[in-house]
C-alpha cells in the first residue's frame, strides 16, 4: 500500500464555533465547515501545509463521534492518510488480515472517498483518504 501522506488529522470536538477561536490563535484558519450526514458530524477544515486539521462535531447523540467524547473526551479521533487507490488498498490490508471498519470506500467530507481501518491493531484510528 502506498500512503503519499498525512491527509489530515481529526479531531473531535463539543463545539467547533469555540474550538475555531482558539485554533485561530494558532494561526490556522478555517476554510469551510460541512455537515456529512452519513457520519453525523460537522466538519470544520482547517488547512496545516499540506495536510489539514478537520474539527469534528458530532451533530447526534448516535453519533460514533458522540460516543467517542463520551468515553475519551474531546481530542484526536483519527488519523487520514492518503492513498492513490482505496479499493486497491483495502483489499491489500483485508489481504494482510488486518481489521477493517470499511471494507468498501464510502463518502466523507470535501467529497474524498474514505474508508476506516479499525483501532484495535493500530492503537489509533486510521483513515485511508483518496482525493480525485
Ligand atoms: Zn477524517
């Protein structure tokens, strides 16, 4: 599998307005925030050189998000590396019996396709990233 690079890092959040505030004390400005219905989150973007930070808010109680805030608290959520080719991977890593959340891309914010790597052997959630 070939990983070019750190695509962006999540990091979960109650309230993004707030957080934005202080991420702008740091220099790092907010280029668009997008609500993905399918993971029920907010979405903030916020470009780092050549990755991106994205503040996740949940925006449901069900929210896989919501759950992880409840049990660790607010702070890093996952890490997105980025991928030429996500099917071509996931069917590397599935190959190599590492455990996958995903097992097919499916849609994330700013329209890249995503897929999970589950956490258990990684420590960290990964996020395999394919942007077009
Ligand atoms: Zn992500």
């Amino acid at each position: 599998m070939d990983i070019k690079q750190i695509d962006h890092i999540g990091i979960a959040v109650k309230n993004i307005e707030e957080s934005l505030e202080i991420y702008k004390l740091l220099g790092l400005e907010c280029t668009g925030i997008e609500t993905v219905d399918d993971q029920k989150v907010k979405v903030a973007f916020l470009p780092c050189g050549e990755s991106e930070l994205e503040l996740l808010e949940p925006t449901s109680e069900d929210s896989a998000v919501s759950k992880f805030i409840e049990k660790k608290g607010e702070g890093m959520h996952h890490i997105a590396v980025r991928v030429d080719n996500i099917e071509k991977a996931l069917a590397e890593l599935k190959d190599k019996g590492i455990r996958l959340i995903d097992e097919t891309p499916r849609y994330g914010a700013g329209g890249a396709k995503i897929a999970f790597v589950h956490p258990k052997e990684t420590k960290v959630l990964i996020e395999l990233t394919q942007r077009d």
